[in-house]
C-alpha cells in the first residue's frame, strides 16, 4: 500500500488500549513484527500480539521504572533505560522476567537508545552529555563520545554508521569502525533568524575501548 495523503485521511482507529494507569513512554516493534511492547510511568511494560490485536502479558519494573524500551533481535529479550534509582540500562528476558545484563555508565537520563540492526550492539544517549557503544554480552561500555549538549542517536539500517543529534541544532554521521576516520557528512542547524541548513563533510571517528 501507498501512503498517500488520502489513504492517511482514510485511518480510523480500530481498537483502543487502557492497559496503563501513567503516561506512555515508549512503544518498540518485535523484528518479526508479531508483538509490539510499551513502556509506561506506571512502572508496567506491556506486551502486545499484533496479530490478536489483544495484550498479551504485563510485566514491571516497580524497583527501577522504565523509560526508553528496545527488542533485541530475540523477540523474548528488550533492553530498556530507568527512571528510578539510577540510570543503568537493563536487558530484561520476557520469558522468565528475569535481568540477563546490567549496563551502567550514564549519570543522567538516557534520552534515546538504538539497537544495531546487524549484530548485538546498541547505543545511548544522555541528558549527561555522553553518547554510548554498547554490547549485549558484556557490561562495559564499548565506546564513548563527550559532546556538548543533549544527545540523540540512532543506528542506520545497515548497522554500518550512527546518527548523533545535539540540541536539536546538529546531526553528525559516524562510521562505526574502531579507530578508523571515515568521511562522514555533518549537518549544521544554523541558529538565530536564519533557518538554513549547511552540508559539510568532515572526517570523524568513535573512538572504542
């Protein structure tokens, strides 16, 4: 199907869930897309089956919170980011509701969280000002990247580079490869009165390890 203006206009909504007693966070789509999971300030996450259209199972983190939430490429584990606590990540298994890995690091909330398309790395990013590399079977950080201002970040779909977004005023490309400089393009959100964009290319890396 085309998602053309009139086609949008035709969506009705066919079914409503109130499964959550606090505001929504985050929703994240299995691989397979068979199940979709939210996030909620109730401390719930809630499992969907897409093709029921029904809920399927809620789970909660009362200890912790949960914000951000991510399926990994298993459609039974997610990694999501707290609220409460502190701001450790956290790989959870849905199957027995149990935490496989703790990722701390960031001191402040995690903002946006990624996982690799390809493999099992996933990225953060912090109200902390830090961007981080991460793999889900070990709990040290992998890489990390000191910026000046808020980040956002998010793999592309071939798992080969990395979008960061800082203040709302720049994205930057970043190849993946350890070390290695890489052209990469930079978009520059010029400030104040003028609203143009600029296209640069710079060479840049993440340093790993």
């Amino acid at each position: 199907m085309k998602l053309t203006d009139n086609v949008l206009r035709s969506f009705r909504v066919a079914k409503v869930f109130r499964e959550n007693s606090d505001k929504i966070n985050c929703f994240d789509f299995s691989s397979n897309g068979e199940t979709i999971i939210s996030s909620s300030d109730d401390d719930s996450l809630v499992l969907y089956d897409c093709q029921e259209g029904k809920p399927k199972r809620t789970l909660y983190s009362k200890k912790y919170g949960v914000d951000l939430i991510r399926y990994t490429h298993a459609a039974n584990t997610v990694v999501y980011s707290s609220n409460k606590i502190d701001d450790t990540i956290r790989y959870l298994s849905l199957h027995d509701n149990k935490y496989i890995r703790y990722f701390p690091g960031h001191n402040k909330r995690v903002t946006s969280l990624s996982m690799s398309p390809v493999d099992d790395t996933f990225i953060s990013g912090s109200l902390d000002k830090t961007i981080r590399l991460w793999d889900l079977r070990s709990p040290n950080c992998q890489g990390l990247m000191h910026l000046q201002g808020k980040p956002v970040c998010s793999f592309d779909p071939e798992g080969l580079i990395f979008a960061a977004g800082i203040n709302s005023e720049m994205v930057k490309l970043y190849d993946l490869a350890p070390l290695q400089p890489s052209s990469c393009s930079m978009i520059g959100h010029v400030s104040g009165q003028d609203s143009s964009l600029m296209l640069l290319r710079v060479p840049c890396y993440i340093p790993l390890g």
